[in-house]
C-alpha cells in the first residue's frame, strides 16, 4: 500500500506499488483533472505537483511516492483563486483545454520557486499544446508573475497539512 497526502488529503493506495500515480489518481481518486494524452511522458498533460516540483504523473510509480505531497488541479485552490488560474481566465488562454491543467500545474510550480519569470521561463516549460496556444499562455503566465509580484508574497504550492492526532493518521482516506 502506498501513503501520501493528495490536495492536503492523506491517502493511501491499495494498489500495485507500479502503478504510475496517473492511474491511481484518475482511476482510483476520481481526479481527473491531470490528462493521459501522449503514452511517452513527452506532453506533460498529466503534470502535477509533487513536494513542490512539476512532476508527470505518467512517469512516477507509487512506490516512489510513499510520505509525498501531491498537488492536482483539483486541489490547487479553492474556487480557481490561484494567480495562474485567475491570469488564465482573465487571458482568455483557454484553447480546447486538454492540456490546461498540465500547464497551469507547470507554472503554478514555476512561480513557486522562481518568483520573477519572464516570457523565456514560460516558454522553456515543456508543456506542451498541439493547438498552438503557446503566446496565450505565455501571457497569462506573465500576468500571473505580476501578481504575485505585486502581492509581494511568494506563492507556495499546497502541502499536506500536519496530521492533528493520531486517530487522523490511523484513518486515512482509503483509494482503490
């Protein structure tokens, strides 16, 4: 059995330690946020956070995930009030949106460690977009680093919160 927290949740897998974390989130998690698009890792739709870094979720085993904290779109915040998915919207970047969470997780990951990107950081994410959406989101990007900029407070992916007790951490969340 495999244990994390995702989106602060902790969860524990009853699954093959193989399975890449796509599966278990999208199949036994029901977030299906992260994308299953390229069979090779190379479209990084399935991005995700994992203790702070952009990880694709297609490449990641559970076993290697034991005690990590996972971030999906779905728990990136609450009601879309992240800077990347508030510049997303105020920048119309949305083309047909498969790749969308994938790149919003990049970014999110991005301002997070790197609090002044610029167009050449965005454009370095390998995220990729067969609808050629690469200029929209570059701009909600930089619209993004100006608001955090402007807030002056960096922005920090959510992390899986302290267990409270021991009765939480004896009742984890079960996924099949």
């Amino acid at each position: 059995m495999s244990s994390m927290s995702v989106n602060g949740d902790p969860v524990r897998f009853r699954l093959d330690p193989e399975t890449p974390l796509i599966f278990a989130l999208r199949d036994a998690a029901n977030l299906t946020g992260a994308k299953y698009g390229c069979d090779d890792g190379s479209c990084h739709a399935c991005t995700v956070i994992v203790d702070g870094q952009a990880v694709r979720s297609c490449q990641v085993r559970l076993r290697d995930l034991e005690g990590a904290a996972v971030t999906t779109i779905e728990g990136l915040s609450a009601g879309g009030q992240h800077p990347v998915q508030k510049a997303w919207a105020e920048e119309n970047a949305s083309l047909c949106g498969f790749c969308e969470p994938g790149m919003i997780m990049a970014m999110a990951a991005l301002l997070a460690t790197n609090g002044r990107p610029d167009a050449k950081d965005f454009a370095a994410l390998p995220n990729a977009c067969p609808c050629g959406g690469g200029a929209g989101f570059i701009r909600a990007g930089l619209a993004a680093a100006r608001a955090v900029q402007a807030d002056e407070a960096p922005v920090e992916p959510p992390q899986a919160e302290p267990e409270a007790s021991e009765s939480a951490q004896n009742a984890p969340q079960q996924a099949q």
